[in-house]
C-alpha cells in the first residue's frame, strides 16, 4: 500500500515540477518578452561574424575600422545591419530616411547603456546623462550658444588664432605637423571661453602659453579597452585595476580643477563692491569677454537645486574634454585637405582677401575678424564641411529607441533595442554624394545643399539631442583657419600627402598630418 502511494505521489510530484517549470517559463518569456522580440529583430539582419562573449567589439580596435566603414559595411551588409557589443544586440543604420526616423523622434534621445562608460572621462553632462537631466541641462545651457551670445566669443577665438597663425610663420620653409599647433590654439580657446581663463597672462615670452596647471589635456578614454575584457563592465572589477583606478583620480582631479574655479569665481563675485562688474550677465554687457562657468554659475544662483555645482562641474568637464579632439581633429583636416589641394586655399584665400580688403571693416586688412567677417567666409564654410563629411570627428554614435519604428517601409525595430549611426558610412554613400571618397567642396553650396536629404550629412549629429555647440565649432574652426591663410601659404610633403584615419572614438590621423607653412 505504501508503495502505491509513493508511486502516486512521485508522479504527481514530477507533474507538479513539469507545471512549475511550465509557468516559470511563461513567466520569463512574459518578463524579457521586449528582449526577446530584440533579439529576433536583430538575428534576421545582415552583419560581421559574431564572437563568444565580446560580440563584434573586437571590431573597435581594428585597424581599418574606419576603412570598413568607407568602404564595405554598405556594400557587404546593406542599409540595415546588426552588430553585437558583449552579449547585447544593435542594429545599424546607414541610409539618411531611417535615420531620421530615430534622430527626429524626441522619444528617442536615451543614449546606449555604453555611454556610462566615459562618465569618468566627460563627467555626466550633455553627452551621456540620462535624459531627464540632459533636457534640464539642455534647457538651461541652449542661450548661451545663440549667435547673439556667440558673439562675445569672437574675440576671444580671434586673439588664439592669431597666436597660432603666428606660430606658423615662425616656421616658414619648414615640414611640420600641423596637428599639435592646432590642438594648443583650441585647448587655449576652450580655456578662455569656457573656464574663463585670461589666456593673456599666461603667454610666456616665447609665445607659448602656460597651461600646465590644469588637468584637462591629461584625460584618457579606455571603452574600448573595456568592451574587450567584458569583465571590466562590471564597475566593482573595473574599480579593482590599475586602469580603473587611474581613470578614478583623473576623474577627482578633473573634479576639484572644477571646483577651484567655481569657488574663485564666486570669491570674486563676493569681493566686489558691484555685482554686475565682476559677473556680467550674457545679455547685457556686450563688450566684456565672458565664459560659459560664468553663465552656468549665474544659472545656478537662479535655480540651485536643479543646476547646482556638480552639474557645473560636469559640463565643464565635457565642454573642455570633448571640445578637443572633435575640433582639434576637423581643424587639422580642414587645413591639410586646403594644402592638398591648392585650388581651394586659393579660392579661400581670395575670399579672405576680399573680406579683409582695406576698404572695408575701417581700413585695416590685418584687423581681427568680427562675427560679420566670419559669417561672410562661405567658401571657407564648404571646405570646413567638406573635411568633415570625409573625416567626421565623432564616425559613430548611438542611440536607445523609445518606440517602435520602421525603417526601409518593412523592418520593425522595437522599443529599448539600441541604434547605431555611422556618419563616416552615410557620408559617403555615392547615392548621396557622388563621387564620395573625393574632396568636393562645392558639394555644400546652397543650390546643391538643398537637393540632399537633410539626414545625409550628421557631422554634429541630428535632431533633439544634436550637439549644442556646433555653432560654436564652426565659427572658432574658421577663425583659426582663416587666420592662417591671411598669414601663409600650406603645400603638402612627398610620401605624406594621404589621411590615415584611425578610430578612437573620435577619428584621428595615424602618422600626424603634415604640411609645408611659407609666409605670404
């Protein structure tokens, strides 16, 4: 009898677990069912080989990288790819129409899980916070990049480029690479219109400026580094190593750099038997330099709870970092290009001429240019967004969606997947610009601007959550350059006359970018 109630309740039992484990699975698909239709999304897409555990991230440490992107990531996977990083699925992008189905959607502007990975680096400001502080932020931080208040820069990026135009005079007759003189001239820049920094006390007699004190040129970025050891994702590994615990001080000194400048500021504010005198406003002293911590400090003395100190501090920090090696590198390849190709500098060159013609701006051709001088270098424009639709400074970024969209009229991609944009792809699809590995600056004349899908070209990416500061980059890439070229005439150098792009989250130019500086 007592068997016969074991065998009963042993098979009542196994049914009971084959129930259990029944419901548990209904439970996970019900619980992840958004990361399972992901990944089924993701799986009947075209894409690399995939390996255990790091995906395809080994990718971002490829040499040619940048070469794949130019050359075989359309042609090999199509408009639509998919591209694992670690254990997580993405899908690609490259044609403008999808593009801006993603970019232009305000539902769409939560960066991807990675982004984290450079708040050491960036701090979490404008690029990578989460994105009811990034609409805080943006809300707070968007006047203060208006041309009106972009105005009272101008001065501030004539007088840096005039020292490094200065610079290269001094070198005439020799083969040099222009790439550290540009990035001194936009650190000095950055220094001065966002810190504050009168960068008039600090040139040394040899014309070189001492900046040594600061730590914002000592950063170094390591997802990479990251995304191909997939323990270091872990935050507890990753605080356990010597790179963890690098990037961690770096952080802390970027911190209290930070912070001392806030605390000076506000000491002087304090000191000052006027307030409006030593904190103009940016609206109403127009001839006085300001910086954006003076804005940012005001903001916060108006709303210190939502934009207090440490948000302060973390735009600082991606203002200064950030700041560097996208318009170091799109000023350096924008000069080079002009060296390779004499018939635009000529063509530049002229256009300077003419806006800096002694009749004109009260008679002197060697003034400082004005915000209305700057605006009048079109031709100068069209070569600046030439180099960077061949050479973007940021190839790729990415994006969470929000919803579901559709993309090429039959791909659904769901809601939380991640979305990846390849600008260096897009920007050379022949559909889109002809011709596209070639420096046609004319391209981005009005009549043929207007042809092109708005979405085609993302050198400062697109829609909401585009970069706040292209305004700025542009108008502070033309002052150097144009100073330059009032100044001297760029060759290039037998054997070194071709980009050799590499990808470090940024593109730069492997071997430097080397050119021949005469005097005028």
């Amino acid at each position: 009898m007592g068997a016969v109630i074991r065998q009963i309740w042993d098979r009542n039992a196994q049914e009971l677990w084959i129930y259990v484990g029944l419901i548990a699975l209904l439970l996970a698909a019900y619980l992840f069912k958004r990361h399972i239709r992901i990944f089924w999304t993701v799986l009947k897409l075209h894409g690399p080989p995939i390996y255990p555990f790091i995906g395809n991230a080994n990718w971002l440490y490829r040499k040619d990288i940048l070469e794949v992107m130019a050359y075989k990531a359309y042609k090999d996977y199509g408009s639509i790819a998919r591209f694992w990083i670690t254990l997580i699925p993405y899908v690609v992008l490259l044609e403008p129409e999808d593009i801006q189905v993603v970019l232009a959607s305000s539902k769409n502007t939560k960066k991807i899980v990675f982004y984290r990975l450079l708040d050491n680096f960036l701090g979490k400001g404008l690029i990578t916070s989460e994105v009811d502080t990034w609409r805080t932020h943006r809300r707070v931080l968007q006047p203060a990049f208006h041309l009106s208040v972009l105005q009272k820069f101008v001065d501030s990026f004539s007088e840096c480029a005039d020292r490094l135009s200065s610079k290269l005079v001094k070198c005439a007759g020799r083969e040099l690479d222009v790439t550290g003189f540009v990035n001194d001239a936009v650190y000095e820049i950055l220094n001065e219109t966002v810190l504050g920094v009168d960068i008039a006390q600090k040139v040394r007699e040899d014309g070189t400026v001492d900046l040594d004190d600061l730590p914002f040129r000592k950063g170094q970025m390591v997802v990479p580094y990251r995304l191909i050891h997939p323990w270091l994702l872990v935050d507890w590994i990753y605080r356990l190593t010597t790179t963890g615990r690098q990037e961690k001080k770096q952080s802390q000194d970027l911190t209290a750099a930070c912070q001392r400048m806030i605390d000076e500021l506000r000491r002087k504010k304090q000191s000052s038997s006027s307030s409006e005198s030593c904190s103009p406003t940016l609206e109403n002293e127009k001839e006085k330099k300001t910086s954006l911590l003076e804005y940012m400090l005001e903001q916060s003395e108006k709303n210190p709870e939502g934009f207090g100190d440490e948000d302060i501090i973390n735009e600082c920090c991606t203002f200064m970092l950030a700041g560097q090696d996208s318009v170091g590198t799109a000023t350096a390849m924008s000069l080079f290009l002009l060296a390779k190709h004499t018939e635009w500098q000529d063509k530049c060159r002229a256009e300077l001429d003419q806006i800096f013609a002694a009749d004109s701006g009260g008679g002197d051709p060697a003034r400082p240019a004005t915000m209305q001088d700057l605006k009048a270098m079109r031709t100068l424009e069209w070569c600046i967004k030439e180099a960077l639709r061949l050479y973007p400074s940021v190839p790729l970024f990415a994006r969470t969606l929000g919803e579901d969209v559709t993309v090429a009229g039959k791909h659904v991609i769901p809601s939380g997947c991640g979305v990846i944009i390849l600008p260096y792809t897009t920007h050379r699809l022949p559909h889109h610009f002809p011709e596209p590995h070639s420096y046609r600056p004319e391209r981005f004349s009005p009549e043929n601007s207007e042809k092109r899908h708005p979405y085609a070209y993302l050198p400062f990416s697109a829609g909401p959550r585009n970069c706040i500061g292209n305004k700025f980059a542009i108008l502070e890439m033309k002052a150097m350059i144009s100073s330059i070229l009032r100044k001297c005439k760029l060759g290039t150098i037998e054997g070194k006359t071709e980009v050799k792009p590499k990808f470090r989250l940024t593109v730069r130019a492997s071997g430097g970018l080397w050119v021949t500086v005469n005097q005028r």
